[in-house]
C-alpha cells in the first residue's frame, strides 16, 4: 500500500500549480505595462500632431503662394499695359496713371486686347478695408477725339474681382505695396496723406510692387512674399535704372 503522504503529493503540486498559475501580473509588472503602453500611445499621438501640423504648414503655404503668384501676375500685366490718355484740345495727354499711393493705383490701359475692338479701359488697384486686394474696371466711352472715361470716385465700376485675400501690412522700415520709379531708378516720394500729384505722375517709368499674402487677419503664418519691378513701355520712357 502506498503511504498516504505520497499519494497526496501529487494533488498537493497541483494545488499549487493551480494556485501559481490563478496569481496573474503582479503590481510591479501591471505598473510597467501601463508604463510601457502610456509611452506608445504618446510617441503615436505626438507623430499624429507633427504630421497634421506639417500638413497644415504645406496647404497654408501653398495656398498663400498660389494668391501671390496670381495676383501678381495680374497686377503685373495691368501695369505693363498702361498708356497715357490723349486730350481733345491739349497738347499734353493726361497722364496714364489717374491716382498713385502706395496702397492703390489707378491706370489707364489697353488690355485683353482683340481686333474688333481695341478699347482701354480704367483699372482701379486697391486695398479695402479687410486689407483684400480688389481690381476695378470701368470701360472706356469712344468720342470724336479719342477716348472719355467716367469718374471713379461717383460711378460704381463695371467689373470688380478680389485678386488676393489678405494682403499683409508692411513692417517698418519694408517697401510699400507700390512704389513708383523714375526713369533713373529713383523713387517718388508718395505724400502721407493724398497721392501724388499729376506732374509727378508723368514721370512714372516703373512701379515696383510688394506684395505680401497671407491666410487671413489674424493669422499672420506662412506668409509669401514677391516682389517684381514692372515698366510701362507704351509710355516712351526710356528706364536707365534698375
């Protein structure tokens, strides 16, 4: 027979084994677990953030620089086409810029040009209020002598577009939206308040623009900066400066 001490060993080891294996994690073991899964989730939320604020950095900037690009090469081309206005009577033509300050130009010019009808029209640059860029047209009323246009001041304009969303204001010490040149290359002094006179204005050769675009008022990141000097040949002005 065998002795009942032995024959309960077996249960015994059992037992204990049972009872080893029903134990689970212990504290120190639990704590690193929740250690380990903490610093996981935090490395995957930080790489989430960091891709979404790249994101975000990508899709500003290349909203801003698509404004810029666009709206430069329309101000650009509009400048490029001003021409003076002949006058009925003077030997003098009125002078292709009607208005110039350093926020707003307004030119006489012949564009989008066809040959049915080579008609120029008035375009009007301007900031409003909400600093948006916003291009004015007024066409041009054929008479015996040439060409009349209507006032801008009291007559609402035919045509109006915004051309870039935010234009940013210049820093201290930074060029102007415009900024109009001599022939010699040298600047024209646009008076704080007003615009320059009609004398100064004939000697217009060239505007150089800064423009400055960015997401909105109040979110002044990622801005794009262009800048573009641009002549006026149908003025006859013959540019010895930069």
């Amino acid at each position: 027979m065998i002795p009942l001490h032995r024959a309960l060993r077996p249960t015994r080891e059992r037992r204990r084994d049972l009872a080893t294996r029903d134990d689970g994690f212990s504290l120190v073991e639990l704590l690193v677990s929740i250690t380990l899964l903490a610093l996981i989730v935090s490395m995957v939320a930080g790489l989430y953030v960091s891709s979404m604020k790249t994101i975000g950095f990508a899709k500003s900037l290349t909203q801003n620089s698509k404004f810029a690009a666009n709206a430069m090469n329309e101000i650009s081309r509009v400048i490029r086409a001003g021409t003076a206005n002949p006058v009925a009577g003077v030997s003098l033509s009125d002078p292709a810029f009607v208005s110039a300050t350093n926020e707003e130009l307004t030119i006489y010019a012949y564009v989008n040009l066809n040959s049915a009808a080579e008609q120029p029209v008035m375009i009007q640059l301007r900031l409003n209020s909400l600093r948006q860029l916003i291009e004015n047209r007024w066409p041009a009323t054929a008479i015996s002598t040439g060409w009349t246009f209507p006032d801008p001041a009291s007559t609402p304009p035919s045509s109006t577009r915004m051309l870039a969303a935010t234009v940013a204001p210049n820093s201290a010490g930074q060029p102007q939206l415009f900024s109009y040149l001599r022939s010699d290359g040298t600047p024209l002094t646009v008076p704080t308040v007003g615009a320059l006179s009609a004398a100064d204005r004939r000697t217009i050769a060239s505007v150089m623009v800064t423009l400055t675009v960015q997401a909105s008022m109040t979110d002044s990141t990622n801005p794009v900066t262009l800048e573009n000097t641009v002549g006026i040949p149908n003025l006859g002005l013959t540019r010895v400066g930069p």
